[in-house]
C-alpha cells in the first residue's frame, strides 16, 4: 500500500461521442434532466454505471415515491416529480395508493387528514418504463460506463473521460448534469464540495415473497418518519458504525454488511416457513447523503416557506407534515465551473436540509430544472433566470408557495 507502480499511458484519448448535454447518474435526477433537456431540443447522453435506471429508488430498492404534497392537502412538487410519480405505477400500485389525490377530487381539508400524495410501485417495472420514456425522447443511454476524468479549459468542461466494456474514450460536451448523488463530476472538475458530517447508518432493505404476497422488508433505519422514529424498537441502528460512502472499501464493507443483516432478517421472520422466500436484494449501496456541491447558495431547513425570486420549484419534508420550501436555482451549481450543473442528492444544502432534499420528488424537481438549464446555457452563473423560469412554468412546474 502507498507505493506508485509506473505505467506507460497513452496520452491520446480517442473522442467517441459529441453531446449538448451530458448526464451523468441515472437515478430520478438523472431520468428527469435527461428527458428536461431532450424535451428541450439538446442532444443528450445520459451515462449509468450500472444497468437499470433508478439508482436508489429501483437497484437500491427504496421503492417510495415519497409525498408531493405538504401533508396539510396542497400537491407542492409539479411537472416531472408529477410525471414520473404516475410513471412508478403506470402498471399497478405496491402499497400506499393515495385515493384521495389519483381517484377523487377532494376538497383540502379532506386531503389534509388522509393519505399524502406518495406510492409504493415497482423497481423493475419503473426502470424499464423510464427507459423506453427516455429513448423515445431521443437519449441516448450509455450503461455499463462510468465518467472517469474530466478535461477542463477556461474554467468550463470540454470532455468527459468515459470507461466501459470499449475501454477509455471521451465525449465532447456543452454542458453536464452531476446527478451521481456523490457529487463525482464535482469533485473531479474541481468544484468546491464536502462531505456529510454524520455519514450514513447501515440499510439491508429487500423484497421477500410470503404467503403469496410481495412484502418489502425495510431493514435498517432510513426513511422512517419522525413520528415512528421515537421509541420504536423495530428501528434501531443495524450496526454502530457509520460510513462516508466514497470510499471503494468502504462501500464494499457496506455491502457485505447488508448482505449479513438481509440474511439475519430473512431467517429470523420466515426460516421454516415453505410459503416464504426472498426474491430480490438490493444490488447497489443503500448510502443516502455521502458528498455534495457547495455551489452559490447552501440552502437551509430553517428556510421553510421562504420566498426565492430564483426559485425552479418545490418540495416538501417527507417526514412531517406542514413544511414547504422553494429551491433556489443558486442551489443547483457553482462558480468554480461554469458548465456544471447538479441535481438530486448532491445540491448545495445544510446536512440538516440533506436529509429532506434527497427524496424521490425532490431529485425529480431539482434534476427537471437542470436538465433545462442545461439545454439552454452552458454558463449557469449568466443564465437569465427568469426565462428558465418560465420554460419551467410552461412545462407545468409551480415556482412558489403563492402559486398553490
């Protein structure tokens, strides 16, 4: 360990592709900028180092599609995070069906004591239904690839370094979207980051089949809300241990950890029983917050129900009921690199705030807005705000809390 082996490398990198948009990180941030930005005319390359769309809402199994709406019955995430919410079940709803905002039109008091507007659906059919969305946009989807340098000139990104089954070659980009949800392209451009200071608890979440029915079992401590999180035993932490989540190591002790404690689970709920056996495990790391930008604004969970002039829309706290927050557009990039936009789990947020901004919809509303932005500049700190603003308002997104 430590020492340097030398090897000759060639200099010349053959450039395979050319691309108005380069997305990189095919979970729902992903999804969402990448059909944004082909919407929007660009011609985009979306790049998943794995080989199903989703990330942690399909190969990490965390199959809630947690609320667009604030819990006291107004939807507050629109456009995309709508879209893609009705995509997750376009062939049938796990569990949480919310009638109260798919099959009836109820009043707000009524939709304020009942369900949120959230589902359970299904990883496998959700990647493949938002492939086959993006293709037919015109993406182009490059799985199996990860982007492993950058080549920066005059403080922009002229080429992304890719590595797959071809080997190493490059793509010629205007503009990308980090949506790694590690912040990678960030961190390789030489954009300012940092990491979370808590790290992240240990998660084994997995499908079993019981009695004829398909059960999620949610091991670990993550996305359970405040309410069930004080005094319930069933959601104790797995291990003491904490972890960084950009380490390789690491995430694959991290892995081999929740592969013990699915086992643990399983045969501690269902050893024995015939009708009982599990069918799916979770083939990425369940790591939620692990490195984020530090870009033009750090936004703040105390923020809640401020007014942002630069706001690309809103979300809500999955974990409680009442709040709201708009999401300024400074959230989304830096000034170190002018190209470079982020969505998803790696805006610039508090760690308190990490938490809330890393659900489902709120990659979704975040990863919309980027991927327009992307297709219309390729320096977002002189993009004219107020045009995306209204690109976004066209496409159905509600900017502020005034506006529901």
């Amino acid at each position: 360990m430590g020492r340097i082996a030398n090897f000759e490398e060639k200099n010349i990198i053959n450039v395979a592709y050319e691309c108005d948009v380069l997305v990189v990180g095919g979970g729902v941030a992903g999804i969402a900028a990448s059909l944004a930005a082909a919407r929007s005319g660009a011609k985009v390359i979306l790049l998943e180092k794995g080989y199903m769309l989703g990330g942690l809402a399909t190969a990490g199994l965390v199959t809630i599609y947690l609320p667009i709406c604030d819990g006291m019955g107004r939807q507050v995430s629109f456009g995309l995070a709508e879209e893609l919410l009705k995509l997750s079940i376009k062939h049938g709803v796990e569990s949480r069906y919310p009638d109260e905002w798919l099959d009836r039109n109820d009043s707000i008091e009524v939709r304020a004591k009942g369900k949120r507007f959230q589902v359970q659906f299904n990883a496998q059919l959700f990647a493949i239904d938002a492939e086959k969305v993006l293709l037919d946009a015109g993406v182009k989807i490059l799985y199996g690839t990860l982007a492993a340098n950058v080549k920066m000139e005059e403080g922009k990104i002229t080429y992304v370094v890719i590595e797959n089954k071809s080997g190493r070659r490059a793509v010629e980009v205007r503009s990308v979207v980090d949506t790694t949800g590690d912040a990678d392209i960030c961190h390789l451009a030489g954009a300012k980051c940092t990491t979370h200071f808590n790290g992240n608890i240990l998660a084994a979440w997995y499908y079993a089949f019981v009695e004829g029915k398909y059960i999620l079992n949610m091991v670990g401590f993550s996305d359970v809300p405040e309410e069930q999180r004080k005094n319930d035993v069933k959601h104790k932490y797995l291990l003491e241990r904490k972890f960084g989540g950009i380490d390789g190591e690491e995430i694959s002790e991290f892995m081999q950890f929740s592969h013990e404690y699915t086992l643990k689970d399983f045969l501690s709920k269902y050893e024995g029983k015939n009708v009982a056996f599990p069918v799916t495990i979770a083939t990425i790391p369940q790591l939620r917050m692990t490195r984020k930008l530090v870009g033009e604004y750090v936004l703040d969970e105390f923020e809640v129900h401020k007014h942002f002039e630069s706001s690309i829309g809103m979300i809500s706290d999955w974990r409680k009921r009442g709040p709201v927050f708009e999401i300024p557009f400074e959230t989304l990039y830096g000034k170190e690199v002018k190209n470079l936009i982020t969505a998803g789990r790696c805006i610039s947020v508090t760690d308190n705030m990490w938490d809330i901004t890393r659900a489902i919809p709120d990659c979704a509303v975040t990863g919309e807005a980027a991927g327009v932005a992307a297709a219309m500049s390729d320096d977002f700190t002189t993009l004219d705000i107020k045009k995306l603003q209204m690109e976004l308002v066209r496409r159905g997104v509600k900017l502020h809390e005034s506006d529901i």
